[in-house]
C-alpha cells in the first residue's frame, strides 16, 4: 500500500452560505487546491505522461485517491490539463491557477465557438463540470463551424477573485448537481454566455493526441486508489481477528489489487517505451486497463460489502464515503460500450472499431 501524501497546509475555505458549496465541495475543493500548490511548489511530484517516470504520476494520483476520491477527480483533472497543454503547445500553467478539463458532450445541448473580431467566443452549456466552484481555468470542448475544438478559458468562478480578473460569462447552474455520490467533486452544469476564450490545438487535436489515451489510464489509477480505500476496512479486521472467512475475502481482494497495481504499473512502462503511440496501441491499452480496473473495483466493492456487513457503512463515515464514491466514480467505464469497443478493436483492428 503506498503512504498518504504529505500535503502542505494552504488554502484555507470558510462557509460564506447562500449558494457556496456544501461541506464535500469544500473539504474536497481544500485537498485539491493544496495538492495542486505542492506540486507547483516541488513538495510532490507529479510527472507528465511518457517521460520516462509515468509509473510515478499513476502513484500519485492513487494516493490522492486513497485519501479522497473527489479530490483526486479534481486533481487528475488539473494533471490532464497541464499534460494536455504541454502536449498541443499550449501556454504552461502558471502557480495559483486550478484547471479542469470539462469535456462531457452528452446528448443535448452543448457548447458552441463562434470566432469575432476579437477572437473565440464560447456559448451554452457544458455539463460535469467537475471542480466549477474551485477552478480558475479550464479545458473545454465546444463545436465550431469547421468541427469539435479545444479551448481554454478563465472561469472567475471562485469567490474572492477581484472582479477585474472574473470570467463574463462562466455560472454554475443550481440544482445540477444532487450527487451523492462523489458529492465534492463539484460538477452541476455551466452556463457560458460570450466567454472569451483561446484555441488549444486543432480541430479534434483533443481527442487524436497519444496522450488521451494515457490520460485515460491515469483515471483508471485513481479508482486504483479508490480500491484500496475501500479494502481498507476489510484489512483492518482480518488483522485484529483470525476467521477463515475474513481470510478468505482478504485473499481474494489483496489477489484484485495485486493485478490492477502489476497492470498500471505495465502500463506505465508502455507509455514511457512510446509516448507518442507509433506503434497504435495506447487506445488498446487504455481500454484494457480501464476494464480491469474498473472490474476490481466492482469485485473489491463486493468482498469488501460481504465480509463486513453494514457496520462499517453505518458507523465509518470515511469508508462509507469512499464506498458510494468508488460506485459513482468507475461508472466513468462505459461497461458492456468499452468492451464492445475492446472486443472490435482486438478482433477487426483500428479501422473497424471506430
């Protein structure tokens, strides 16, 4: 098990009632920000995809994870963007600013960019906007006339921006977001009306980079994380009391997180032996990687329900939290859709499956 990272005391959050954040948001909104302020700072490292120590960004980001699911949501979220603007030349990200990547394009009405005199503008509405109450900055896709693009846009949505450095147009939506679930994780809907903002790569440059498919195993080492928060609980017994049954459940999670942590660590050499995905396995690899994990946390979820019955749901606040968090957050695996997409892709090839 990899220890907790030592996250330096920062940026502190009050409850200015009215439409602020619950207590989630918060405490979540807390962890992220500091997270972030150490990693600009040195304190932890958190390297890019495919330099050489990949294996060391994955750690992290499950050791977030362990801690607090929805601050590790918020935390990849700012890791992907700044891998994605060093990957399409985008401008570095600089200390104190929050990043998400704010992405989700779910049947419905969307975003739309329309180019003026003065540049990009964004219009609509972007849905799971995770972090919209603690990001300054964010990564969003939105359709213009010539296709689907990436931009990056100032939100001025936290409180205490001077009003000079706010967004015009970024609002959260109320009521979007009723999760409970990955409550902290702060993603109801946003409004934007006529916010400016800048073009990050080209037309679908998001989604045909090699890192895409590397970010998408790096939220695969966050429900990693989340894996073992929950078999915390079940470790914890079987080491105060011998029964064969305990064992028995704690052999067979500890069997689950071996081969999800043997296959991210595998994974992460891939990556590092080819960044820039020349030999076209990176979609492969996240869709392995993505389904076996995504499965051990189902399994884990369930030896871990079945060997220590509701006690710990009812009486542990911590371990219950990370058990409805670790269910909502995996359902970012589409399921029977991703595998249908692996199965094509390993039987027909690259051409077929898309």
């Amino acid at each position: 098990m990899h220890d907790a990272i030592p996250l330096p005391t920062g940026v502190e959050t009050s409850d200015g009632g009215g439409s602020t954040p619950g207590e989630p948001v918060r405490r979540a909104a807390d962890r992220f920000t500091r997270f972030v302020d150490a990693v600009a700072a040195g304190t932890v490292e958190a390297p890019l995809p495919g330099g050489g120590r990949t294996s060391a960004r994955f750690d992290v980001l499950s050791a977030v994870a362990e801690d607090d699911l929805c601050a590790a949501r918020l935390a990849e979220g700012h890791l992907d963007a700044v891998a994605i603007l060093a990957e399409l030349d985008g401008d570095p990200v600089a200390p104190g600013r929050y990043w998400g990547v704010w992405a989700a394009e779910p049947p419905g009405s969307g975003l739309t960019a329309t180019r003026g005199p003065d540049g990009w503008v964004l219009n609509g509405l972007k849905q799971y906007c995770s972090g919209a109450h603690s990001c300054t900055h964010a990564l969003v896709t939105a359709t213009a006339e010539d296709g689907r693009r990436l931009f990056a846009v100032r939100t001025g949505i936290p409180e205490g921006l001077p009003e000079a450095e706010a967004g015009p147009g970024c609002a959260p939506v109320p009521g979007t977001w009723r999760a409970i679930g990955m409550a902290g994780s702060d993603s109801p809907d946003v409004r934007f009306t006529d916010v400016p903002a800048t073009a990050v790569g080209g037309v679908e440059a998001y989604v045909r980079r090699p890192g895409f498919h590397h970010g998408g195993v790096g939220v695969a080492a966050c429900w990693y994380g989340g894996a073992r928060a929950v078999a915390r609980v079940l470790f914890t017994r079987a080491e105060q009391r011998a029964d064969p049954f305990t064992d028995a459940r704690t052999g067979a999670v500890d069997l689950r997180l071996y081969t999800a942590g043997t296959v991210l660590r595998r994974a992460a050499e891939e990556i590092d032996l080819d960044p820039l995905d020349k030999a076209g396995a990176a979609g492969l690899r996240a869709l392995r990687v993505r389904a076996l994990v995504a499965e051990v946390c189902s399994e884990v979820l369930d030896h871990v329900g079945r060997a220590t019955g509701a006690g710990p749901l009812c009486h542990d606040e911590r371990h219950a939290r990370a058990v409805t968090d670790l269910g909502v957050y995996v359902r970012q695996h589409h399921a029977e859709r991703d595998l249908a997409a692996l199965g094509r892709l390993v039987a027909r090839g690259p051409e077929e499956s898309r």
